[in-house]
C-alpha cells in the first residue's frame, strides 16, 4: 500500500487529503493558523494520519502542498526590506506602470503604492538593445558600491530588472554575480531567471514581487522540507504552482511569484481530471464561495491558461487596479460575488447584490454575529435551500427570522414580499455569475453555450443550476469531496514545470540557431528542475509552443506543437498552427500579413499518477430524510431532502430536492433529475 | 416592472454590449483599439435610443455614438431589413474624424425591428493624410464615407467595399476590423434575441422606455440637488504650432427642471490645422465630465444623457464646420472637460480635480532599417499629470479624460530601430498646493540608424502648465526639444541620423493654496 498525501492552505482553511494505492481517500479541514502556517499542516495532517491509522513514515508516495503564504505577505504588504535595480533612466518603472486609468468614470481614482518605494529603487550605467547586444557592459565598481549602499539600508532581498534584459540575460547575471561575492545573503531575483518575457513595466513588477516574497517564502519551505524529514516522511515536498504545474520545495523556493493563487488552480486540475473521467472535452469549473466566485474554462480537457494576470486588486476586482505579473497561471476569472455579499437597493431602484461583503465578520444576517444587511446566504436560508440546524452538519445554528428580517427590510425600499425579495437576490446572484462567465469566454473566444458546469466551493452547489441554466449548460456536476477538491488536485496531476521565454521576430527569418540555443538552455533548466522532483530523465516528456501574432498586432495567440518545432526547422508548420489556432478563435484570417513569433514556451512534465478506485457502492438506495418547503418555486411542492452519504451509485433523484453534505448543499430544482455516477458524482440535467 | 426583474433585464443588456466590446477589442487590428480600449458598443431600440453601452471605451467614442444611433436610425426609417448593415464615418454625425467608422446592424425578430448593435472603433488607415494634424482641409482627410449599407440582406455592398479596398493604405487591415464589427453586431443581436426567448419578450420598447425613464429621472433628481445659477470655467492651452486656444464654458443649473446647459460662447474660432472639434464630440466630452462629478455611477444610455444640453458657436473650434480638418480632434477634445470642471468646481468643490495635461501627447515614425526596409510605427503615446482633488494628489504620469494605456519602451525598440535613453517622472512638474498635481514624465530617444527619418509628434502646453484650482499652483509647462532646442512644429519633421528627441509632459495643477 503507498499514501500520498495533500496540504491545501487556504486564507480560512487547511484542507488535507491522504490517498491510498487502492484510491480511498481520507480527508480533514482545519483552521488555517495565520500566526504560523506549518502549525495548521500539521496539526491537519496529525488529524488525517490519526483517522488513517498510518504513520508518517508510511507517506512513501507524494506530498504536495498548495498555499496562500504569498498571496497573503502581498496583500498585507508584510515583507522584508527589498530593493529594486533597473537599467539607468528606468528608475520609475514601478510608478509609470501602463500609464492606464482603469476606472474611467472615477476622477478620484487612486493607484496602489509601488511594492518596492523609489528611494530603494536603483539605477545602474548599462544597457541591452533590442537585438540582445550589449551596448553598454556593467561596471563592476559601480555595483560594487551598489552592494554597500543595499547593506546600509538593510536591503533583504533585490529584484534585478534590466531594459532588454529578458533578450539577453548576460548583464542581470554580471551583476548578480557581484553582488552575490559583495553582499553576500543577500536575496536576489533576476527577471531573466523569473520572467524573461518582453513588456518592462509586467516584467518589473512579476520580478519585484518574487523578489519581495522569497525572504518569506524560502525559509517556509525549507523549514517544512525539515519537519517532514523529521518525522520520516520518506520524500521531499512537492509544491502546486499557478500553472497548474508542480515542482520540488527548491525550485519553488527561488519562484515564490509562481504560487501565488495556487490553490484554486489545484482546484481547476481537480476539475480538468473529472472533465477526463466523465468523458467531457469542455467544461467550466465553478468556485462559489463566502466573498467571492472563481471560474475557469477547461478546453479539450485542459485548463486555459493565461500568460498573465494581477493580484492585490484594489478596486471592486477591476482589471487594472492590481499588481500585474506574467508567469504561466491558469486563467480564472473571480467575481465579486458570494455568499457573504450584500444585497442591496440603488438609487434607481434596482436590487443590486455586491461587490460589498458582509465577509465573516460580521457575516450574514443569519449568523447572529450583529450583521444587518441581508446577503446571498440570507436569501439561501429564508428560500428553504438551506437548513437552519444543519449547517456545517449542524457545528453552526443559523438566525432564520433574522435573515427573514434582513430580506423584509429590503423588500420594503423594492416594494417586493419576503419571497419575492429572496428569490430575486437569488436570481441576480446567477444573473452575476453567468454574465462575469460569458464575457470571459467571449473574451478567449470560446463558445459558452452548452458547456457543462463543474461546482463546488461552500456556496457553488447551492446556485449552480440556476447559473447553468443561464449558460444553456448540459450538465451540471457535483463531485463528491468538494470542500477539499483543491487538495485532492494536486494529488491528480503530473509533476510539471511551464517555462516562457520572449525572442521576438519575423517567422520567415527566423534565425533557428538562436532558436535551437534559447529551447536548448529551456530544456536544462526544465530538465534540472523534473531531476530535483524526482523525476529520471527517461520519464519526461516536452511540451513546445510558442507564442505568435500577426505583425502590427499587440496581443499573442499561444499555440502548443505536437513535436519539437526544430525538427525539420519548418516554420511553415508553425505558421500553420497559429493560422488555425487564430481562425478557431476569432473566425478570420488576414491574407498578406506575416507572422510573428514573440514567445517560445516549453513545459516538462514528470510520469502520469495512477489515482486508483474511487469507485462509490452501488447498493440501496438513499430515501429521502425529509421533506420542506422552498420559496423558490411554490407551484412545485415540497422538496425532498436527502443526505448525499445516503446516495448510491446509480440512484436518480427527482427535482426539486435538496441534497444535503456538511459544508455545502446541492440545489436541484424542479424539471431536473440528478444521476449518481460510479464514482460518486452528482450529474444533474433539465428534463427534456 | 419592479427592480428586481428590472434590474436583470438592464443587467443583461449591459452584459451583451460589453461581451461584443471585449470580442471587438481583442480581434481588431489597430493598435489603438486594442491597447487602449478606444472603441464603443452601444445598444439601441428600434427608434435609435441608446439604451445599454460596453463599460469600456473612451468617452469621446462612447457618447457620441449614442448620438450616432439615432441620426442613423432616423435616416433609415423604414429603409432596412433583415441582413443590413449600415455604415458610416461621417464626422459630424459620429466621432469627429474619419478614422472613426460607426456600424450599426439592425436586428430583426419576428420580422419586426427590435434594435440595433452599433460600435464605432478607431481603424488603422483612412487614406489621405494619414495621422496628424496637417491637412489643409477635410478632404486630405482621407476617405469620406456617407451613410450607407455596408450589407444588404446579407449581402456584401460589392461598390462600397471596392471603394474603400481603393482610398485606403492597408485593406487588409481596414477590411478585418470592419469584420469584427458586423460579427460583433450580429452576435450582440443573436443574444438579445435569446434574452428576448428567455424572458418572454415581444420587443424591447417597454423595458427601454423603462430604463431609459428611470435614468433621467435619477439624473435630474441628482441635478435638482445642486444650486440654481450659471457659473463659468475657462482654460487656456496652446497646441502644435504654437497657437493658443481658448475654451469659454458657461454652466448653467436648473435645478427645477434638473437640467445642466453648457454653452461655449466666446471659445476660440476654427483652426487651420486639423484639431477642430465636431459637435457630437464636443458633446461627448462635455457629458463626460458632468457625468462623471455627478452621477458615476449610474449607466450611460439615452435617458441620463439627455438632460445635458450643449451647445457652441457654429464655426468656433468646439462646433467645427465644413470643411474644416479634423483628424487631429482629440488634442483639443480632451481640453473641453477643463473649463466644465472649473466651473463645476464653485458648486461641487469635493468631485471635481484641477487641470491636467490634457491631451497625450502622440508620436509616429518613419524611416529605413539597417537593412534599408521602409517602416511605419504605430502611434505611441504619452501622458502627462493628472490635476490634483480636494483630499488627493493628481496622479502622475497619467491621463483624464482619457485614460489610455502607453505602449512599452520594449515593444517599440522591437518594432523599429528606436533607443530610449530615458522614461522617467519628471520630478516636481505637479503644481504645489494643498493636494500636488500629478508629474509629468521624460521621455528621451534617439534613432539607431544611418538613415534620415520622419518624427510626427504631437504636444501641447509648450506655452504654460495646466492651472491649479482654489490657490494650487500650475503644473509644470510641456517641454519638446531636439538636441536641445525647443521645438513646436505641426507638421512632420525630418530628422538626422544623431538626432535626440526630448519630451518632457506637463505636470498637473494643484489643489488648494499650500
């Protein structure tokens, strides 16, 4: 028998999953300890083994870990004193940012203060052309000054961000070879090293955050890497990236910028892996949960990724407002809508649900925490949807006259009764939802009609029929073990590691010798990290791509080969797939224009996971333990409630019902019918 | 209909715009659209009225294509079925220059039409005089296209777009965005129907009377809250060339009826350069800055336009008249909020902001490779100091009205053989005072080639920096120089090989004696 075991630090949960070779899983949720993350792991993991019966010794397959560790040292700005070091007249790269005004509307708009102040942002005497040339080499002594003035200000950590520097790296790496001999512990980030990607103003700020975290970071990892051994844990630590990929604590150690938001891309992964048991070619993964919702499409049974996106958003979730960074992350879009948002009435009014959120302090009306205005999960409770003495499996009696109370109050400014209100707040949240996941699509050119819905989060299952309904979606699927589907992620997928590097030009002059020496030191660094994660060489394999544009054009379109695209230098091949992969996404191709490729990408991945039975019993099927009323939809009668432990492989459950688990509750309304699969899915669909 | 079911109505009709705007913004060829959002998805009902706009856009597009849809709609009453599509960059009728092409595709349900999809986006090329403000009049502009139907039941207008494929320099290009505009419109039509279905819809006329009531009546009321009176803003800026403009507004309050007139008497008359302004555009700008101080938050759309009246003296540099050159419009467009704002500034001190930059200032070249290959750039921009608030700073480095985006040092010196020495804020350039306007920036570059090149530049405030409000000092002045020496020049210069261009952008006006 092997275990493999799974840590999932979210901002209010540690989620821990412990497989079985035969596939049984063995899951906990505990709360995450802010003042010290490892004490949550492993009291969580302590929790997991107990109900296991195992030791920690008997961990002989993987543990990977996902964390909110630098998400949170950004959002609370709690990091050590860091520098940055840019080419001579750049020195404001941080405050110019895009130039972008990203609130029109707003003439009091504001900007989120640098990470990194100008008075330690550096300038030195060197430059890079556009061609990769040195025109201006560094000079030593200059740096070595540099060294002392960062001593002297207790600089921890410095990001080295050089004009051009993503096109030839030689001028990052001189002088972070001097300063490694002239001051030496001293953090340093090279944006050739952390994101060699063309466009100064994203590629400084991807630099300065990594720079910013990895004094906080390393030392994390390196101190789990310790506690694990010394419990005899046989192997190192693996850790989930935003990617989607995964990688040894060392590597990640050095790429803090590459965790962040890495949790909810596990929880995509668990999606993509459903997609891949169902027998789906697309679907759309749905996170609902207490302040916000997270979606993600999955095409061709993998997860879209993005070659960018921000964190730290300071305005209602608005683009524009964050911290850019352009690392390989799944693309999710986050919605400002959950079940803590509030519902509320405008000037014109109309009933608006959101941005704002009652959060957990004081939370929902119905909490009895002294909160007053009434939010999504108030609406949940007064429709029926959710039992007052059975939440959180009944850890935490919810306040229904209070929420009733709430909902009165706002009906009185619509002019609407309790139901009415309730059910429009319950309306609008859905509306949010698919509006938020249509634009997106459009937006990566995907067609959102019919795409079956993935949900789980605390408040998914509750509204995903609803929002499914809206999308035209054929399915909508509840996987079992949703509240830590996150975790139980990163125990589906391949070790992996996604690298981008920019080499901008024409692709009928492409100069393949410069091509073949860029994927070469693509390929050792990719290889390298694999070997550090435990993966031999004769198990990789390479994934090429690249990313291309017509020229004049400003945004790429990222295509992955089925080959190494030096084999045969064809650049006709490559032109090929972009023209397909442009006209797939916006239905025209633009005869006489060439073709130009900005990025090579190369991804390398470990073996594939065997993951085992997870088959549910088929047997007796569950009654339903009650019946009750929903506001919802009156003319349907009382819906049946039932445990979802009770289910059994094969059974149908007839809308409208409820379907009960301890941190979340299944929606079905009338018109529906669910089906449990085999392995413990819920697949509801419309009656035709 | 109550606020619940409106509301998601509204909510709808807002997201189907919006969808069409991103498709459009990430399928066209111009850089600008695509980099800057410059561009406008508007929704409208079968009699013209804009009833839903993408949240996105610049304002000088986004409004005046509100007006756009109902002179469109009006001129083809009775004239369209099913499978046109109408078209047209008549400057006066849509958004101050030719550049600008508005497409507007009826949609019909049941054989009845229900609305219309319209965007307006910038293009790449319109030929005559290309980008810049140097033509003499309208007609070096480039090409003229009246209203007409693009499409005619689904047919392509074989004339028209044999017509354009001839009179501009890139078809290629002009051909694909005008592609996206007719899916974008059909696909926004497409879901307005489905809306329709889902919802058991006839048309939209009761829900647009509805929204479009309930908008005005809101924006009155927020009108109806301010003092009655007429106060007055001017500002005071010099362009390419050296001239200086004027702009005069008079901002008139009736807070019975809850309107707001603005009138520009007394601004500057035509000029012969191409920076005039058409009406719908100064309209645009001028609903923008009222809109954004008094009600922000409220969607743009018919019924919260309309209690805002303009008006300017035909002919003035604000109400430009045939055939006066236009291209260049926005240098002087994006001045007209400023005297708006001063004026708004005695009623509503704490929503208003002092004097910007205004205008970014452009950049375009053209020269010869090492290998001896002509090349073309794009049009790069950049902007100076926002003007200082009340209670915050003028942010630096950055633009009202518009807000666009700069294009990377990076991705130009990729492009062309361009070397920048230099991007940096230009420190102390924020005027002093209570709350500091915003810096400008310094830019510095030279050309990395042996060849002579063209430089199209365009900046303004060379003369003096943008006035501070209430006691704030003025922002710094604009300075261009080339190889040290000022410079101001309209037109395109030609440039040696050594050359070193030096921009340094107006900083912004403060706020309140220091």
């Amino acid at each position: 028998m092997t275990y493999s075991l799974a840590v999932d630090i979210g901002g209010t949960f540690t989620d821990v999953v412990l497989r079985s070779s035969t596939g049984a899983l063995t899951t906990d949720k505990t709360l995450t300890t802010h003042h010290d993350l490892l004490e949550g792991f492993f009291r969580g993991v302590d929790q997991v083994l107990g109900k296991a019966g195992i030791a920690p010794r008997d961990i002989d397959g993987v543990v990977v870990h996902a964390t909110t560790i630098v998400t949170n040292a950004l959002i609370e700005r709690k990091g050590l004193t860091t520098a940055l070091i840019t080419t001579k007249g750049f020195g404001d790269v941080l405050s110019i940012r895009h130039e972008h005004r990203y609130e029109m509307y707003d003439p009091q708009i504001e900007f989120a203060e640098p990470l990194i102040p100008r008075d330690l942002t550096f300038e030195i005497d060197e430059r890079i052309l556009a061609d990769g040339s040195v025109l201006r080499a560094v000079d030593a002594a200059e740096i070595e000054a540099l060294a002392k003035v960062l001593q002297a200000k207790g600089v921890v950590s410095a990001a080295i961000c050089l004009i051009n520097g993503f096109r030839n790296p030689a001028n990052e790496q001189v002088v972070a070879a001097i300063l490694r001999k002239a001051a030496p512990g001293l953090y340093l980030s090279l944006s050739s090293s952390v994101a060699p990607q063309i466009r100064e103003y994203p590629r400084a700020s991807t630099t300065a955050i990594n720079a910013y975290t990895t004094p906080i970071t390393e030392p994390y990892l390196r101190a789990l890497a310790v506690r694990l051994a010394k419990l005899d844990v046989p192997n190192k630590p693996l850790i989930m990236l935003s990617s989607g990929g995964i990688i040894g604590a060392e590597v990640a150690g050095r790429f803090p910028v590459r965790m962040i938001e890495s949790g909810p891309a596990a929880g995509a992964l668990a999606a993509t892996w459903y997609a891949e048991r169902l027998g789906l070619d697309r679907l759309l993964s749905f996170d609902m949960g207490g302040t916000t919702a997270k979606a993600c499409l999955i095409e061709d049974r993998k997860p879209l990724i993005a070659s960018s996106f921000e964190v730290d958003r300071i305005y209602r979730f608005r683009e524009g407002s964050g911290m850019p960074l352009t690392i390989p992350s799944i693309d999710m879009i986050e919605i400002g809508a959950g079940g803590g948002s509030i519902a509320s009435v405008d000037n014109l009014g109309l009933l608006k649900v959101g941005p704002r959120s009652a959060g957990s302090q004081p939370g929902p009306a119905c909490y009895g925490q002294g909160g007053m205005e009434p939010t999504v999960t108030d609406a949940d409770l007064a429709l029926g949807l959710l039992d007052a003495d059975n939440f959180l499996g009944g850890d935490m009696r919810l306040d229904r006259p209070a929420a009733e109370a709430a909902i009165r109050r706002l009906g009185d400014a619509l002019g609407t009764d309790l139901a009415q209100t309730a059910a429009g707040i319950y309306r609008v949240v859905a509306e949010t939802m698919a509006a938020a996941a249509r634009t997106h699509a459009t937006d990566r050119g995907v067609d959102h009609r019919g795409l079956p819905l993935l949900a789980f989060g605390g408040a998914g299952p509750v509204h995903a029929c609803a929002v499914g309904a809206l999308l035209e979606s054929t399915a909508v699927i509840f996987p079992p073990n949703a509240s830590v589907l996150s975790a139980f992620g990163t125990l589906v997928t391949s070790v992996r590691f996604d690298m981008v590097r920019s080499a901008p030009g024409k692709l009928d002059a492409l100069d393949w010798s410069d091509v073949d020496r860029l994927l070469t030191g693509m390929t050792e660094e990719g290889m390298e990290a694999l070997a550090e994660a435990g993966c031999g060489p004769k198990t990789v394999s390479l994934i090429f791509g690249a990313d291309l544009r017509y020229l004049g054009q400003q945004n790429e379109v990222t295509v992955t080969f089925d080959r190494d695209p030096r084999a045969g230098r064809d650049a006709g091949m490559i032109k090929r797939i972009f023209e397909a992969a442009y006209l797939a996404q916006y239905g025209v191709n633009p005869s006489h224009v060439p073709v130009e490729i900005v990025s090579w990408r190369l991804t390398v991945r470990g073996p594939g996971i065997a993951v085992g039975n997870l088959e549910t019993p088929s047997g007796r099927w569950g009654e339903p333990k009650a019946t009750r009323p929903i506001l919802l939809w009156p003319e349907a009668g009382p819906a049946s409630v039932y445990d979802r432990s009770s289910l059994a492989a094969g059974q149908v459950v007839a809308g409208p019902a409820i379907i009960e688990e301890r941190e979340t509750t299944i929606v079905l309304p009338p018109e529906w019918d669910a089906t449990v699969n085999s392995i413990g899915c819920v697949i509801a669909k419309r009656r035709v | 209909m109550d606020g619940i079911q409106l509301e998601i109505l509204w909510s709808n009709l807002i997201s189907i715009v919006s969808e069409q705007a991103k498709a459009l913004q990430r399928i066209a060829f111009s850089p600008i659209v695509r980099e800057a959002g410059d561009l406008a998805s508007g929704l409208f009902d079968a009699r013209g009225r804009m009833v839903a706009q993408a949240n996105t856009g610049t304002p000088g597009h986004i409004n005046s294509l509100a007006s756009a849809g109902l002179t469109l709609a009006k001129l083809f009453e009775g004239k369209l079925g099913p499978g046109d599509i109408v078209i047209t960059n008549d400057p006066w009728m849509s958004a101050g220059h030719f550049f600008d092409i508005t497409v507007l595709c009826p949609i019909f349900w049941h054989t009845q039409l229900i609305g219309f999809i319209g965007s307006t986006i910038h293009h790449t090329d319109i030929g005559g005089y290309g980008i810049g403000a140097g033509a003499r009049d309208i007609h070096e502009e480039g090409l003229w296209i009246p209203p007409s139907k693009l499409y005619e039941a689904g047919e392509p207008n074989a004339l028209l777009h044999d017509f354009i494929r001839h009179n501009v320099r890139t078809p290629d290009h002009v051909f694909g965005d005008l592609a996206a505009q007719v899916s974008s419109g059909r696909a926004g039509g497409e879901r307005l129907i489905a809306l329709c279905q889902r919802e058991g819809l006839q048309n939209i006329e009761h829900l647009s009377d509805e929204i479009i009531a309930r908008s005005e009546n809101a924006t009155r009321q927020a009108i109806r809250a301010l003092p009655a009176g007429t106060w007055h803003g001017e500002s005071r800026f010099d362009v390419p060339g050296g001239s200086i403009i004027e702009l005069k507004a008079a901002v008139t309050i009736d807070n019975v009826a809850g309107d707001i007139t603005i009138d520009f008497a007394g601004s500057s008359g035509a000029s012969p350069l191409g920076i005039n302004v058409v009406m719908n555009y100064t309209h645009a700008y001028s609903t923008f800055a009222i809109r954004s101080c008094l009600n922000p938050e409220l969607p743009n759309n018919h019924g919260s336009l309309a209690p805002i009246k303009v008006t300017a003296p035909k002919g003035s540099i604000v109400n430009a008249a045939y055939p006066s050159p236009l291209n260049a419009r926005h240098v002087v467009g994006m001045f007209v909020p400023m005297p708006i704002l001063k004026a708004l500034h005695q009623v509503i001190p704490d929503r208003v902001l002092a004097e910007g930059s205004g205008a970014v200032w452009t950049v375009q070249i053209q020269g010869k490779r090492a290998t001896g290959d002509a090349f073309t750039s794009s049009m790069f921009n950049y902007s100076g100091g926002m003007g200082a608030r009340l209670t915050k700073p003028g942010p630096s480095a950055t633009c009202y009205p518009t807000g666009v985006a700069a294009v990377p040092v990076e991705i130009l010196e990729a492009a062309m053989p361009i070397v920048f020495d230099r991007r940096a804020l230009r420190p102390g350039s924020g005027g002093k005072g209570r709350s500091r306007g915003g810096d400008g920036q310094i830019i510095e570059f030279h050309m990395h080639t042996q060849y002579p090149w063209l430089l199209n530049a365009v900046p303004s405030r060379l003369d003096r920096g943008p006035e501070g409000l209430d006691g704030g000092e003025p922002g710094a002045s604009g300075r261009f120089l080339v190889n040290g020496k000022p410079f101001s020049e309209a037109r395109k210069i030609t440039m040696e090989p050594g050359d070193v261009v030096l921009l340094e952008t107006p900083g912004g006006g403060g706020y309140g004696a220091a």
